[in-house]
C-alpha cells in the first residue's frame, strides 16, 4: 500500500464497454477526471491508449480486469506499455468475477493473492492498481496490496463501513447508478433491468444482506427500497445530492454508471455537471 493515493477527481464515469475518443473529449470537457472500462475489458488494454491520446487529463481505469480471462503477465505488459507513453494516467482495476459464470473457479482469495504476486514480479505498482471489493477480506486484502478498493453496486452506508475498515490512507471509488427521470415507476423499470444479472450472483447477495437487505428485497425484480439505495434517480439536482452521500462516507472518487442506453450518457453527465461542482 502506498501513502499517496490516486487523484481521479472527485467524480468519474463508468461504462460498460469502451467509450469512443471523442465521447472521451466532452467527458474531459465537463469536468470529470476519469473513465472507467468495465464489463471485464481485454487485458491487453488496447482501448487505453486512444483514448489518453485525444485528451489531455482525463484518467483511464479498468473497472475491472478479470483475473481469469486475463493473464497477468499479458495485464503488466500492457500495464508497462500505457505508463510509459502516458505516465500516470492509468489506473489498473482488477477483480475475481463471479463464481456462476466461471467454469474454474476455486478459492477466490488465494486466486487474488496469487495473481497480486505476479504483478508483484511484473514490477506493477500498488500505488497504480485498485481491487474489485465488497467483503471484509477482500477490502482488507485491497488496503494491503493495492492503492485501494473499488466496490461494484453498493451504497453510501457500505461505503462508510468500507472507510471504517480500510482506513484512511486507503483510495475508495465506489461505482453508483443513475438515471436522470422524475418518473420514480419508469426509472426503477431501467433499474431493474440494471441490476437484475446482479440477483443472482452470490457475492452481491452476500453483501447486500450484511447491508440489511431482506431475501424479500433481493428476490427479483427487486424491492422499490433496494432498487433506489443502488440506482439514483430523479432530478440532477437529487442525483448529485444521492451521489455525493459517498463522499461524506468518505468515498475519495466516485464512478457514475449512466443508465438508459449510451444516447442518454452525455447529456445526462452534462445535466450533472453542475450539480456536482464540476468545472471543465
């Protein structure tokens, strides 16, 4: 773990898949200062590169590398090649998965260890990579071996359990969703179509019920109660204020997911803009 945590700005943006360069430019333009890839982007991190190119500060972190689909001696490679022509701009996110949808799957822990070890050996810095982390373990595995944790899918109060565990040294970027719609029905309609892969994935459940979730809350579609504590919805102005409850938990960074198609992505990060304190 290193003192000096990563600086991506109070606000970033999550997609699942590569955002185009010049979708890029105007997310750099509005203020935000990362892009996270998610969707377990490939390990060679060939998407990286053009979208550093276009702009001028904006960060690029995976959100995250699957430790099963992508070796760790092709990830420190790819990882060396992006920091030397862009130092400091790239955020290696790293994560285990899930059990349901890998065929190999075993101790998901030592799985972690091993391949933190290889990057180890890769010379990848800690002061460079964060973990996916919901649970204790995982989180406190993150504190020691890694910048710090990037939690999928939680709240505000996991985030403030988080903090509490990990210290304050440690980087927290909590990813959220969000849906600018004051039509409360539709806009847990698009939630629920969101998070409904999610119902069925053990490590989610898990954490959700230490949060206090019912089996009721969790059974699908999913309650109104757990659908709107995950997918912030209503005005800009009421989706900042949800957003930045992170912060006052003590989120360091937090990662937007733009609900609604990747139409509605720019202009609701416009609509927010404002609202969340942002200067391009």
């Amino acid at each position: 773990m290193t003192e000096l945590k990563p600086d991506l700005g109070r606000y970033g943006v999550w997609t699942f898949g590569t955002v185009r360069p010049e979708q890029a430019v105007e997310i750099e333009k509005l203020g935000y200062g990362a892009v996270w890839i998610g969707g377990s982007p490939a390990g060679d991190l060939r998407y990286v590169e053009p979208i550093l190119e276009r702009t001028e500060r904006l960060q690029v972190a995976t959100g995250i590398i699957n430790v099963w689909t992508a070796p760790a001696d092709e990830v420190a490679e790819a990882y060396h090649r992006v920091e030397s022509a862009y130092p400091g701009r790239f955020l290696l996110g790293i994560g285990i998965g899930h059990p349901e949808h890998t065929a190999e799957y075993r101790n998901p822990y030592q799985v972690l260890v091993e391949y933190l070890d290889a990057l180890d050996a890769a010379k990848v810095p800690t002061s460079r990579r964060v973990l996916a982390a919901l649970g204790p373990r995982v989180l406190k595995l993150a504190a020691q071996r890694s910048a710090g944790a990037h939690p999928y899918l939680t709240t505000p109060q996991h985030t403030a359990q988080a903090r509490e565990l990990v210290g304050s040294s440690v980087f927290l970027a909590p990813e959220h969703k969000v849906l600018l719609s004051t039509d409360a029905e539709e806009a847990r309609r698009v939630g629920r179509e969101a998070v409904d892969f999610y119902l069925n994935l053990s490590n989610y459940l898990n954490n959700w019920k230490r949060l206090g979730f019912t089996d009721a809350d969790l059974a699908k579609p999913g309650s109104d109660k757990f659908i709107d504590a995950v997918v912030a919805h209503g005005t800009a102005e009421a989706v900042a204020a949800r957003l930045n409850e992170h912060l006052e938990a003590g989120a360091d960074h937090v990662a937007i997911q733009v609900l609604g198609g990747w139409d509605k992505l720019l202009p609701t990060l416009a609509e927010l803009a404002g609202p969340l304190g942002l200067q391009g």
